[in-house]
C-alpha cells in the first residue's frame, strides 16, 4: 500500500492504491473533530472501484431488496467516471461486507431533531453520529438512506478515478491533460487515439494528483449523461426474465434442505417434543433442537415442511399479554407521567387554550403490521475446518457476522457472508434470528452445506411487527382556523426493541465513553421513533404539543417500511384534518396556511395542482389530502374515492415528494407507487392479530394488502427543491393511509379513527 | 402400478422416485430439477409466485402434486417460456422496468402470458380478475398493468404487420 492521492473535502478522502495489474480508488472519511480518536495519518482505502486486467468494477456496499440501490450506487460512479453500465467489462458487485463501509447517515434519524432543523446543534449531532457510525462502523442498509450516504462518497470516488487515469494518459502521451476526452471507459486523445481505462490503470496507480477535486468540480445537473435521465436498472433484464438469483435460490452440489419450526409466542422456549416419525424418515441425528424449537435436515425443502410439521411440540407460554385485546388496555393504560418517555413539540401554550375553547377530541389506533416479503426468510450455511459461511439476504451484514462468532467461537475472520439478492425485506431483514437458526443447524451438522427455509406460516407467526400504535387527539379551532392540537402517542419502542437483540456493542449507548458519545446516546434514549412523523411536521400551529408514552415491551417490534410515522402520520394528519373541518376551512388551503416549510408547502401546492383540488366531483365521490414530513422527505397525497354499492372504490391518488435530487427518474416514480400501495394496502386491508400468544395471520389468505384489482390509476411527481439529496424508499407510506381515510370522510361523512379501515367499512 | 413418476418439463422428460407422489411441483422443479425461476412465497395458492402453465394454462404449482401429472402433460416454467407471446411479455416487462425486487415477477409474467394467449386484447377487468391471484409485495401492479397492454398491442402489431 502506499501512494495515496488524498484529496480532501468536506469529510471525504480519496485516494488510490495500486494492486496488481491496476488499482483500487476509494475513500474514507477523514474522521470529526470532537469524535477523533485515530491518528490522522493512519488511514487505510476503502475502495470503490476496481480497475485491473479483468476489467472494471464498482462497489455497492448498500444492498438491493428491491429498492434499485445496485444501480442507483453504480450510476452515480459511472457518471463521474465516464463508463457505460451495460457495458460488458463493468461489473456491480456488492463486495465484501467491511467496517469501513459503514452507513454514515442511517442514525440521524433517531435525532431528536425534525429534519428541518438546521440549527448548530442539530447539524453538529448529525456530524456526531455520522463519525459515530464510522466509530462502529454501521454496516447497515435502511432508513431510505442510501443515496443520502452515498450521493458525494461514490461520484467523488469516480471523479478521481477518472482524473488519475487522465494523468496517466497525459504522461504516456505527452499531450495535456486538459486537451484529453474521456468516454465509455477510454481516454481519448485528440487525435482520435484511444486508451482504454483497463490498460491505463496500472500507470495511473503511481499517479499522485496535483490539485483537488471538489464536490464543485462534480458534473453539472445539466451535463449528466447519466443522472437524473431515465436509467435501465442492471437488473432488470434478470428480474425480468426468472433469472435472478435469490439467497432462498442457492443450489449447491451436495446441499441439504432444512424447515425450522420455533415457538409461535415469540421469544418463548420448547418444552418438549416428540419426533418420532421425522427421526424415522430421515434419522436422529438430522432431527436437531435449536433455540426455541426444532429443525429437520431432508433431502428437498418440502420434505423438510413436512417433517418438521409432524413433530409433536409442547411450547412455553408467552411472556406477554396473550391477545390483542389484552396488549390494547395496556395500550390504553400508558398515558401516565412514568410511561411518558418525550414531548419533543410544545408550543404556545395547549394547556390553557384547551381550557378555553371548544375542545374536538378523538382517538386513534393502529394495529401491529407484518413485513412478510415475498421471499420468505432464509439462509445458507456451511461450518468445516474452523471457517463458517453465510449465504443470506440481509441489511446488516456485519451484525450477523458478530452474531455467529458469538455463537461458534469463531474468529470474525474465519466468518464469510455473502449478501444475497432479496426478494424485498421492508425492514425485515434488519433482524437476524432466522440466521441464527442457520448457524445453529450448522453447528449441530459440521461439514453439510444446509441450506434453511422458513414457511410463509413460520415467517409470519415469526415476524417482529411494527408495533401497534394508539393516539389520543384534543384541539380547540376558532374563527375558520385551526388554533391547537395535542397529541398523545402510545406505542412500543421499537428502537429499544432492535437495540436489545444486537449483538455489537454500541459503546456510546452501553457506556458512553467520551462526552460526544454520550450526548448522542443521550439523544437515542429520547425514543424519536415514538413519535417520529407526528413531532417533526413543520406546522405552525399557535399552541401544538406532541407526547410520547413507552408501552412496557410485550411482542418484541421492529423498523416496518416508514417505521414510526406509519402509524403517526396517520394519526397526525387524519386529526389536522378534522380540526381543519371543524374549523370548515379548506383541507388544502389551510395545511399550505399553516405550513412553515417552503419546500413542503410547494409540494403541497403540487399535489393540489396535479389532483384539480377543488373541482368538483360526481355525486358519492370524495377527495382527500394528506401531508407527512418522514425521512426528511415531504410528502403531500391526493386520494380519490367513490362510494359504490358495493363499496369504496379507490379511483385515483396523486402523489408529490421533494428528494432535493432524482438521480433515476424511473426507479424513483416506481418507489414512489410502491410506497404508496404498501401505505394504501395496508391502510385498507391489514392486520396482525394475537391470540393465545401467537400471530393468528399465518398466510396470506389472511394478510392481504393490496392486489391488482383495488389498486387505483396513480400520478406521480418529484419535485427537487430542497437542498439535500434525500432516499424515497419509505417517505410516501406515510400519507397514503391518511389521504385514503380523509378521502373515505370527504365521500361519506364516516370518519375512520383505526386501521385497517376494512373493519368499518367495505371496499370494492 | 409404476413404482415412479414421470412428469415432462420445458420438453424434458424426468423420471421421480415414487416416493415424491405426494410431492408439489414446486419443489419437484426447485429443489431436484434446480429450476429456481418459479419461487416459493406461500405454498396455498395464495400469492401466485409459484405460477407455470401445465399445457398451455396457468397453475399454481405449489399445490400441484407431481402423482397428478402424466408424462403427456407439458409444464413449461419461467425458463423456457420463450413462446412469441411470451417474450413479448418479457420485453414489456423490460420496457417498463416494472420489477423493483422481482421476487413476484416470474409468476405474474407467466399469468401475464396465459392471459394473452387467451385474451388477445384484455381489458382492465380481463387483467384484474386475472392478476389479482399474484401478490406483489413491492406494489408494481400499476407497471404490469402498463406492461401487459403494451405487450398485447406489439403482438397485435407483429400479427397485422
Ligand atoms: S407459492 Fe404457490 S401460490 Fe404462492
Ligand atoms: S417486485 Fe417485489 S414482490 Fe413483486
């Protein structure tokens, strides 16, 4: 190693280093200043780029669960490198999952601070967890927040890249660097002589560079050949032709199949079991007890259903209330001063103009959501000669790296994971349990690759749900406008939750060990998730408060598409919009009056503009607005309804964002709809129940969401006013239930306070 | 009674052990034939991600037991669907980028193909009632709506032209 072009700026470093046969350009963060604990000199590459005699590849360390992070990521390097994706010589690889790909901006959003909070201290925290991050090096895809972390990373990387490989050319040439073109992964001199970038990398890895390279001297909007233009996905042609690869697709020579079965009531042991016939079938020792249950090794992953069905199982009972109806009064009983855990909005002064005006009051609920993925969990293992591998879909590689060490006595270096392509995840592949399971089998069989499958039964009795949500509403109008609203928030920690089933320790959080440290542990323990997309919403509203309350744990939760502000948008927008037509003011009209962000009241002005607000609608039919602020992503929606005699027909919905910046029009628009159907279809139709302990949705024929035949025309807009590159991957779940709820009142009066809206009435 | 079964895939004959009578297509083709194209997502009939076409219709192979095929019955899945109609599906699928995670896809491309083969000019409804079998988890029905009529007006093209 050696040689390294440190080009600074911002928080970045890139530089080169020279392998055989060409080199690797990365970067690193150059660390912050109150978190600095390494000596500065000390830094080592994190590459990017490849570029050697076999050609060019590009480094996605943010993994694709449907969301198009490969491409997204690959883009933003072929732009400033000036290669063409579908070129055969360029290769996307998900490399290998390392610290120093940690995941810079995924924390921030536990910040107690809204995302429209510029103030110092708001951005000196997020630059805390940012170095905190790399401190522990978060490898983690999630929180919509991969090109946020990306956006400067990867288009600098390429951008020196394309600079050495200039120099290089110049120097072999003897022509000017500034009299050089490149394009498609040349070099090109003027007089029409071509060097390919493959044969120019190993001179280009003794290049040191004489001039920095700025987030100024990036490509211009209008300059990019690439971004912001309509991509093809790099793997779309697979996805579209049954080619693509999954980890439950792993077909090894000489691989066994095996189902899992653990105790429904979550987090409980087995007591006992009888096997007899599995172990008749196919032997004792491939009948293997595990935390929490059972699993069978067979010859097919049916057998394996089968087999493992079959055994007779007697489970400990649940740790936590027994059923829905029991979680509830807990639920109801959590609005007290000891479970209060954050009121993070509270202006004016609600107290007394509760006690002077006309209070509207309402309550609201959600219930606990499953992520079921279409793929149901999975993972490969193999355990021979001391080393351990691990095929898995998974979000947080590296945690799960740390978990099997834990439970082989491994050394992390002797544990490989290779991060398989997912079949969707929504959050669900932030856990690692059904991993464990893998290893534990693994443990158990030294020598046999296993590959293991959850059932849809066993991924949805298994799931760690979104947590269930209730909200109490109180708000005063006077003259035509909206004057207060306070707003109770009970719910589940979810980020509690997550943080106790990790297995990296999180210094700060245990311990804090330095005042940074402890600051932004301090931050975490305020619980944002609580309330997140109900405290952060940039409204001025004269006395407004926002409370939240810890339910005591029960059914452990974790992060569901949108987290926390899918149900608290809910919540916060349906009630604005009562008070708004309590007040009888214009849904539209007074959310833009009230709005104190610029950037949200364009998008809100968007929507309006895009749905016709205010034209009129045939008899039976209602239009409603929603309007939630998540991920740093404003979001306003236009949903429009029918009453039928057969019920509500979803006719339309208009949806507005502000990403600050589209890098790919196409796949930006898909996870817009996408967003906006899981929001809808859920609203709508989807509910986790429990009883006796156990989930009582065990497929799909009982966990429905959205299908082709309810699933309105939707109009799509991104607008790219902020000033910051935000993901879009969550942000318009939010608003979709509430515009549909408002919509449903606008057409028939009925106001619906709990989801799914199904319950109360009927859609077509 | 033949102490095997005999089942016939993308024109290739296979030769099971009996003892798989019993066993759904799906994992017949997953697992022993290593076909990973059609894919495992609820094992009901519910999700539709199992589809192939078993002469020419469309079905769920997850509750198909291979003892109820005979080696006259042609199952064609995902990785030989490579009929007129069913590349233009695929080229239409492409066209609209319509996968996002693409778990669901080779299930609703070969609904999608089934459909056209029947239906030269479907509409709507004709989609509706027979998509809505195939779960999409991501929510790209609005793009495999796009996606069908497009590929139903290209064949209808090539047909005339
Ligand atoms: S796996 Fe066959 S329909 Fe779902
Ligand atoms: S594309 Fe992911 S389930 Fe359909």
């Amino acid at each position: 190693m050696g040689n390294l072009a440190a080009i600074t700026r911002r928080s970045f470093l890139i530089g080169s280093v020279a392998i055989t046969g060409g080199m690797l350009i990365g970067c690193q963060s150059k660390g912050f200043s109150l978190l600095q604990r390494k000596s500065k000199d000390k830094t080592h590459l994190t590459p990017y780029i490849r570029i050697d005699q076999t050609g060019i590849t590009i480094i996605t360390p943010r993994a694709d669960m449907g969301q198009g992070a490969y491409s997204v990521q690959a883009a933003l390097v072929a732009e400033e490198l000036d290669v063409e994706l579908d070129d055969d010589s360029i290769q996307v690889d998900h490399g290998p999952p390392k610290p120093e790909y940690f995941n810079g901006k995924v924390l921030s959003e536990l910040l107690p601070f809204a995302s429209t909070d510029n103030s110092k201290w708001a951005v000196r925290l997020r630059n805390f967890t940012e170095g905190f991050s790399e401190r522990i090096g978060l490898f983690m895809t999630g929180g919509s927040s991969t090109v946020a972390d990306a956006h400067y990373k990867l288009r600098l990387t390429g951008a020196v890249a394309r600079q050495l490989l200039i120099m290089a050319a110049a120097e072999r040439s003897k022509v000017h660097k500034n009299k050089l073109k490149t394009e498609n992964g040349h070099v090109l001199l003027p007089d029409g002589t071509k060097y390919s970038y493959v044969e120019l990398a190993p001179e280009a890895a003794d290049i040191k560079l004489s001039e920095e390279i700025k987030i100024d001297d990036l490509k211009l909007k209008s300059n990019c050949r690439v971004l912001g233009k309509p991509m093809q996905r790099v793997d779309m042609v697979d996805k579209c032709t049954g080619k693509q690869k999954y980890g439950i697709d792993i077909n090894k020579d000489g691989m066994l199949y095996a189902a899992v079965r653990t105790n429904p009531r979550l987090g409980g042991k087995i007591i006992s079991y009888d096997a007899k016939f599995a172990e008749s079938i196919v032997g004792k020792d491939k009948v293997i007890p595990i935390s929490g249950g059972v699993g069978v090794i067979a010859d097919n992953t049916w057998q394996a259903f089968e087999l493992v069905d079959s055994i007779d199982i007697k489970w400990e009972d649940a740790s936590y209330p027994e059923t829905s109806y029991q979680m509830w009064e807990e639920f109801e009983n959590s609005f007290t001063p000891w479970r209060k855990k954050n009121r993070l909005k509270n202006e004016g002064n609600v107290k007394t103009a509760l006690e002077q005006g006309d209070v509207v009051e309402a309550n609201y609920r959600v219930p606990y959501l499953a992520h079921a993925p279409l793929e149901p969990m999975n993972a490969t293992v193999l355990l021979e000669d001391g080393r351990l591998d691990i095929w898995v879909g998974t979000q947080i590689p590296l945690f799960v790296k740390s978990v099997a060490a834990k439970l082989t006595g491994l050394s992390e270096d002797n544990i490989h994971v290779y991060v398989e392509v997912m079949g969707g995840s929504f959050g669900r592949r932030l856990e690692d349990d059904f991993v464990c399971q893998a290893i534990e089998l693994a443990k158990a069989r030294p020598g046999d690759l296993i590959k293991m499958t959850w059932s849809r039964e066993e991924d949805m009795t298994h799931d760690f749900p979104r947590t269930m949500q209730l909200a109490k509403a109180r708000g005063v109008v006077n003259n035509g406008k909206v004057e207060a609203m306070d707003l109770k928030i009970a719910a589940l920690s979810t980020t509690a939750s997550q943080f106790s089933r990790t297995t990296i320790s999180l210094p700060g959080l245990r311990m804090p060990i330095s005042i940074p440290e402890a600051i932004i542990a301090n931050a975490l323990r305020k619980d944002v998730a609580l309330v997140s997309g109900a405290w952060d919403q940039p409204f001025s509203i004269p006395n407004y408060r926002v409370t939240g309350y810890k339910v005591p744990s029960m059914v452990p939760v974790s992060s569901w598409r949108s987290v926390g502000a899918s149900g608290n948008g809910f919540f916060h927008d349906c009630f604005l919009d009562e008070l708004i037509h309590a007040a009888g003011a214009d849904p539209l009209e007074e959310r833009i009056r009230l709005c104190s962000h610029s950037v949200s009241s364009k998008v809100l002005e968007k929507v309006g503009e895009m749905s016709n607000w205010g034209s009129a609608l045939p008899a039976g039919s209602g239009r409603g607005v929603a309007y939630t602020l998540s991920f740093g992503v404003p979001v306003a929606e236009v949903v429009e309804v029918t009453n039928t005699a057969k019920g509500i027909k979803i006719d339309k919905a208009y949806v507005v964002a502000d990403v600050g910046k589209v890098l790919d029009p196409v796949n930006i628009e898909n996870q817009m709809m996408g967003g906006v159907i899981w929001g809808l279809g859920h609203a709508m139709n989807a509910e986790l129940t429990y009883k006796d302990g156990k989930a009582e949705q065990t497929n799909f024929h009982a966990y429905e969401c959205m299908r082709m035949y309810q699933t309105p025309e939707i109009e799509i807009c991104a607008l790219e006013n902020a000033d910051e590159i935000r993901g879009i991957g969550e942000p318009t779940v939010p608003p979709a239930a509430p515009a549909l709820a408002n919509a449903i009142f606008a057409a028939t009066g009925q106001r619906i306070r709990e989801l799914p809206l199904n319950k109360h009435i009927k859609f077509i | 009674m033949a102490d095997y079964v005999e089942i016939n895939v993308n024109g290739v004959r296979h030769r099971l052990d009996i003892r798989h009578k019993r066993t759904p297509l799906l994992w017949i083709l997953r697992d022993e034939l290593k076909l990973t194209g059609t894919k495992y997502g609820c094992g009901i009939a519910q999700c539709g991600a199992c589809t192939v076409h078993i002469n020419g219709l469309s079905r769920r192979s997850c509750v198909t037991e291979v003892g109820e095929l005979t080696e006259d019955d042609k199952v064609i899945t995902i990785e030989a669907a490579d009929s007129t109609i069913a590349k233009a599906v695929k080229e239409s699928w492409v066209q609209h980028q319509v996968a996002q995670c693409g778990y669901c896809q080779s299930g609703q491309i070969m609904s999608a193909t089934a459909l056209l083969s029947k239906n030269k000019n479907p509409t709507d409804d004709d989609i509706d009632r027979v998509m809505s079998g195939n779960l999409c988890r991501c929510g790209t029905y609005p793009l495999i709506r796009k996606a069908i009529k497009t590929a139903a007006k290209s064949l209808t093209e090539a047909n005339n032209g």
